[in-house]
C-alpha cells in the first residue's frame, strides 16, 4: 500500500501558528515541561486500546502523556521514543516506578517503525506524538532554539549529531535560504530577510541568535505593538530545515499506518500548518483512517491561560480502519 502526503503552501495562515513561544517557564535545568492538551491526548489513545496492549508515546519528553496512560489503564504497556538524550534521562527517573511497563529509547520518531520491527511485530493498541517544541528546549540557550535567549545558532533536537543552523546557512546561498525560510516559516519576506542573513554571515556577524534575530530586524524593521516578533517565522523555517521536521513526520505518519491495529488510534498534536496540513491528508484517506476529529481540537481557555504554549496546539485523532485482506495476507 502507498500512501501519498502531500503539502500546500498557498492557503492562508494567521499570525497565531506562528507565535515563538519563549515565556518564562521552568527547565532551564531540570528537563521539566508543561503537557500540552493531556487528557485531550490521552482518552483519544486509551478509550479504543485494546486489553493488555503496547502503546507507543512518539514523542517521549518529559513524559506527561505516557505516565496519564500508565495511570488511567494498569493494564497498558508503553514504548517512549525521544532523541533528545536529557529528556530520556528525565522521563525514565519520572516513570521508574511502573517497572517494566514503561521502555524509553532514544531514537527519531521518524525511525520508530525501524525500532519496533527489531523489538516485536506485535500491532500497536495506540499512539499518540506532541510535534512541538519542548520548554526546556526552547529555554536552554545552549541550544539556540530561541531568539529570546541569546546563545549559538545551534537549534538541534539532538546535539549530538546534524547539521547547526549556522552550519546550514553558512553551506546555502541566499536564494536557496530564502527558499526555506519562505517554504518552513512562510515568510512573505524570505529574500531580503535571506539576503540580509548571508552578508551578516559573510561580514563574520553571525555567530549567536542575537545576531540572527538583529540581521532579520534589519531587512524588515521591528515588530508592531502587539505584533509577533519579526524573526518568528525565520527562526521557525531554519528550525524545522535544521531537523528535518517535515520529513521526519512524513516517515511517522507512514510507519504509523502500518503498525497501529485495526481499531485503535492515533493522536497527534500539531503546532504549525505545515503540520496539521499533513496529518489532516493522512486521516482523510476514508480507507485506511477514521477521523474522530472532524475539525481539531484546541486547548481550552483555562489551559491556554496556564501554559501559553498551548494557544497553537491542534489535536486530531484517527481510528485505523481494518486491513483489505489482500493486506493481511503473509
């Protein structure tokens, strides 16, 4: 079977998908995280799991969605995938306690068909993933997720391997920057912004997310009262570059389809169009999914106003159709 994703870039989109979210949160230390839409997430997992099954939490971090479901179904196995090597660490001293109910591994979302296949070819009760950013990510100048924070343009999930952001524009020529910053951020104003970024780097201006956010504020002028920031949207567009967003939840989405069981659910949160677009096409396909979300869900506004963070989140929940039998043929 060939599933076929495919992204528009020429719908509208407004100034909220693309709020940076740089409050100040907790984890600057410890690898602590808010999570976004938790009950949302969870009893779209658990209310179709199947007795006794494994659950996949894709999107380990802090642990929050896995140790809901641990709690709220005794009878549930749970497989956390994360590459970021402090939020493996964190969520296994958060979840020690359910023993071995509960496996962390470091490891891409996008590689996780990979893993499984080499761990158990037993078909998933549910599987949920949070696409965004993490706090102690964003807040962690060390990382250069945040033009917030001044530190290196780093903007890796995992700092252990990849190309940096500063790496990347460094390799591209503005054109091919301006590309990116248009097609991941969608900024309208990609190619003077682009411009601007290549002579900083060029003129040895270029080493910290100062600098970036500086050179954007030069080519498009400050942000409005009340306005999103004018970096956002670039600091979105080489983040996503520099991980291969876009790609690594085209992988996802298509292992998901072939390892979650007939009847049980997928529950995804999104926090960017390029996102939601993509799982929104995975859960139309009326003869693989079921949406159970017609339109996505958002966080409430008790929620929005304790963590912020949630005000872009986007859940949506598919329920995996039965295989034609040609299908489950060996």
């Amino acid at each position: 079977m060939t599933i076929e994703l495919q992204i528009c870039f020429d719908e509208a989109v407004s100034d909220d998908e693309f709020v940076w979210f740089d409050e100040e949160t907790q984890g600057m230390g410890d690898f602590e995280h808010t999570t976004v839409m938790l009950d949302e997430v969870v009893e779209g997992v658990i209310a179709t799991a199947a007795q006794g099954g494994l659950v996949v939490d894709a999107t380990l971090g802090g642990g929050g969605h896995t140790e809901a479901i641990l709690e709220r179904r005794p009878d549930l196995r749970v497989i956390g995938f994360d590459r970021d090597p402090r939020a493996i660490e964190a969520a296994s001293q958060r979840l020690a306690r359910f023993g071995d109910r509960f496996r962390a591994l470091q490891t891409a979302f996008s590689d996780g068909g990979e893993v499984l296949d080499e761990l158990t070819r037993e078909p998933l009760a549910g599987l949920c993933a949070d696409l965004g950013v993490s706090s102690p990510q964003i807040d962690d100048p060390s990382r250069g997720m945040s033009f917030r924070h001044s530190g290196p343009l780093d903007m890796r999930m995992d700092t252990t391997s990849g190309e940096t952001a500063l790496e990347l524009i460094g390799r591209l020529d503005a054109d091919e920057l301006a590309d990116i910053i248009y097609r991941y951020g969608e900024e309208r104003r990609s190619r003077r912004i682009a411009r601007t970024i290549k002579r900083a780097f060029d003129e040895d201006e270029l080493a910290t997310t100062a600098d970036l956010r500086r050179a954007i504020v030069r080519a498009v002028g400050p942000a409005r009262i009340g306005g999103v920031d004018p970096a956002t949207r670039t600091f979105q567009g080489l983040r996503i570059a520099v991980n291969r967003e876009i790609e690594e939840l085209e992988r996802l989405l298509l292992w998901a389809t072939q390892r979650v069981a007939p009847g049980a659910s997928f529950a995804i949160l999104s926090f960017h169009s390029l996102e939601d677009r993509l799982v929104k096409e995975l859960f139309r396909q009326g003869d693989v999914w079921r949406a159970l979300t017609k339109k996505p869900r958002t966080a409430s506004d008790d929620e929005v106003a304790l963590n912020p963070r949630a005000r872009s989140a986007k859940l949506r929940v598919g329920r995996r159709l039965p295989l034609p039998e040609s299908e489950g043929e060996e």
